[in-house]
C-alpha cells in the first residue's frame, strides 16, 4: 500500500520523475524507487518527513487510513467555511477576523474548562 501512496502523491503533486521527488527530498533516486516498487521502505523518521512533505498523515502513507488528513481541517479550510466567498474583505480584515474567532475559542475553552472543576 505504502508504495502505491507514495507514487500516486509523488505524481499528484507534479513530481514527474522519480528523480525529481529524490532532489527535493535530497535522496537518492534509486532510494525512492526502492520505496515504490516495495523493495525497502523508509525508517520512521524518514517516513514523518514524507508525510509532511506531502501534508498527509502517517496513517493514510501507510494504508491505516484512506483519509489523507486524518480528519484535521486547515485553517484556509476552517476560514472559507466560516465566512466563505461572499464576503469582500481585505486580507488584513480577514486575518484580524481570524484573530477574533482564534481568542472567541480560547475563551469558550477556558469557561469550559472551569465549569469542570
């Protein structure tokens, strides 16, 4: 499987060689053949890099998941939801937007948190 995932990311993010993914990895060519043909599969730190490379979990390169991001939503994704693409606002507004909707959240989780206790 992981094989199989590394390719079709490699491919999906413009890496048309082989060569190219090793470049930007600063690996041998062969190093990345070898991982998509399933001859050799990379360590676990080798394998956190590529995951970060990629934005995908560990899990989905591993075939644990077929969700790429494990469920975590960006925050673009987070703020097209939020006001989406009706609103005209600058980029400043948006992020001073962002802002508030960041310390409106730590807010909540303190109350939360206090009601707890």
């Amino acid at each position: 499987m992981f094989e199989k995932r590394l390719r079709a990311l490699r491919e999906g993010q413009g890496f048309q060689s082989q060569q190219a993914l090793a470049d930007a990895l600063g690996v041998a060519q062969s190093t990345v053949a070898n991982w998509e043909c399933g001859r050799r599969e990379p360590n676990y730190e080798t394998t956190r890099k590529l995951a970060d490379f990629f934005q995908v979990t560990v899990d989905y390169l591993m075939g644990r998941s077929d969700d790429p991001h494990g469920g975590v939503v960006s925050d673009d994704a987070l703020r097209a939801a939020l006001w989406g693409g009706d609103v005209e606002l600058s980029e400043t507004e948006m992020d001073e937007l962002w802002e508030d909707v960041q310390e409106y959240a730590r807010y909540k989780a303190q109350q939360y948190q206090r009601r707890k206790r």
